[in-house]
C-alpha cells in the first residue's frame, strides 16, 4: 500500500517542522504515557497511542496495549490522519475499508476500530496523532471524540514547550560561545560555524543496551568531541539537556576538517551503541544573527537525515 500526499500537504515542510521538534527518538517520558492512558481509559478502548509520521516509519512516543516501537509509514492508518489536520478520523471498521482491509499490521494484531486526531504544529504541519484501536467495531460518542481531539491538544502543547525550552538553551549557548568579551569568543574576524550534532534513535538504544550504560557512552562521546575543538580559535561544544544532542560553535567559517574529525571521534561510542551520529553545519562570513545561522545548521542536519533513509 504506498502512499502519496495530497496537494495540499507539503511534505518537506511537513517533515521539517516534525525535525525541529527533535523527538523522534527521544527517551520516553511519563506525560506521553499518561496521555495514552487517559484516551484509553476515556475511550474504552484496549491500545491508544501517540505516533510521530517520520520520513519512512511511524513512531510511537507513547503507547499502551500495544508492542512494538513503530511500523513502517506506508502501514500508517495515523499516515491518513494526518492528510487531514483539522479533523479527527474516525473508521468504524477497518476491514470494511478499502484503505485497510488487506493491512498486515491491522490484521496481525486483530485492530477493527481507528479513531485518530492529528498532531498539528503551530505552522498548521500534521506531524501525528493521537489515536486509539479497538478489537471490534464500534463508534466513539461526542464526549469521546471531544476528549481524543483535547488530548490532541494538550499533547501538542507539551511537544511546543519542549522545542521552546530546547530553543531557550540552544540561545545561550550560542550567545555564550559568540560573546565579544566571552571565554570561547571567536577570534577570525566575526566568521564563524553553527554545528548541531544528534545522536539517531536514542529511545532504541537505551532499551537495547539501558540507561546507565547510554549515560555513560554520552559522557564519552562528549569528551572524545571536545578533543576535536580547536580551543585558540574559540571553539566550544556543549549538550542539550537530556538528549543525545551538542552544539558546536567552530571560529571558522571552512569547519569541513574539524566535522570530519567530529566522525571520527564519534566511531568508538556509535559502535557500541549500535546507531549513527548525523552532523549539520551552517557557517557565515556576513555576520548573520546567531538564529539565522542556527536554523541553516538545522536545516542541513534534516537534510542528512534525508541523505541517510
């Protein structure tokens, strides 16, 4: 079952509002899981999720009576949700729909009831959804539909204050590493290069080789990256909280041979994680706000995930 998107769906755009969230991968955290556990339980129905449509998967940041950590996009019932940002999509029973008869997802697990509300970004980009499954046909009643589309909501809201929250610290470290008088200011003449570095699937790799053992292989990998900064010419790198994310500040605007350096540093840790570190990297020599350099970083990272489906 391969799908298109409609016209009025953006893809790209779409995609890269879902990739300035920086949550696909991310750790699991108790707010999501609440969620789907209240649209269970309001619901009345056995599974309830919160998915993330990626590139080519869809991705669980929740879920409950299901297994599983995401399923390939084009199996994505939430993949049609989505076409649709401002409603909720509610299929009574899915094998008397053409769409999802023959699905081997919805069949392997006995799912005939679908009812998703699309996660929409405050750029209008349906990144997801909330939704729930049932084993039998049935219908949702207006307090249930209301209920799903509020938990939409409130879901969404908690995924903006995460990008805000990211955005404020990713702020100062930028502020701090460009200051004229600061310690790691640069020092060739106001060019300089914006580096995000992101380490892929962190909620995968933590459940195959656990937290502890993840802490400790960032901590290294933090030290092995700070071995690559050129320190007389203000380099510095810092992590984002919580994540497998850091922030380069390179006083150069030609950073090619500290990124590839950046690569191989990284080689030992991503071996034994079992995942890849993606590099995205804007520079200037036109002295561009510390934001506008930033987006073009992340801009570049998004299209290295592109570049490595």
């Amino acid at each position: 079952m391969s799908l298109s998107p409609t016209p009025a769906l953006n893809e790209a755009e779409r995609q890269r509002a879902l990739d300035a969230l920086h949550i696909v991968g991310s750790l699991p955290e108790p707010a999501y899981d609440d969620i789907v556990k209240v649209a269970a339980a309001v619901c009345g129905t056995p599974m309830a999720l919160v998915t993330l449509i990626d590139r080519d998967t869809q991705w669980f940041k929740a879920r409950t009576g299901l297994d599983g950590h995401q399923t390939e996009r084009n199996v994505a019932v939430c993949d049609h949700a989505i076409r649709q940002p401002d409603q909720l999509m509610e299929i009574g029973d899915l094998m008397q729909d053409s769409r999802f008869a023959d699905n081997p997802v919805l069949n392997e697990i006995g799912a005939r009831f679908y009812a998703g509300m699309p996660l929409v970004t405050e750029t209008g980009a349906a990144v997801g959804s909330v939704c729930v499954v049932d084993l039998s046909p049935r219908e949702l009643n207006p307090t249930q539909r209301d209920a799903l589309q509020a938990l939409a909501r409130l879901t969404m809201n908690l995924m903006e204050g995460h990008g805000r929250e990211r955005e404020q610290q990713v702020s100062t470290i930028l502020e701090q590493a460009v200051a004229v008088d600061g310690p790691t200011a640069p020092t060739t003449g106001g060019n300089y290069s914006v580096v995000i570095l992101e380490l892929q699937q962190l909620d995968d790799v933590a459940r195959r080789v656990g937290e502890r053992t993840l802490d400790r292989q960032l901590t290294l990998l933090d030290q092995a990256l700070e071995q690559c900064l050129q320190l007389e010419r203000g380099d510095s790198i810092n992590r984002v909280t919580g994540s497998g994310e850091f922030i380069a500040v390179l006083g150069t605007d030609k950073p090619e041979h500290t990124l590839e350096r950046f690569q191989r540093a990284a080689e030992s840790v991503t071996s034994v994680l079992g995942t890849r570190l993606l590099i995205g990297a804007g520079t200037t020599s036109t002295g561009e706000s510390n934001n506008v350099l930033f987006l073009r970083a992340d801009r570049a990272l998004s299209e290295a995930k592109d570049a490595a489906r």
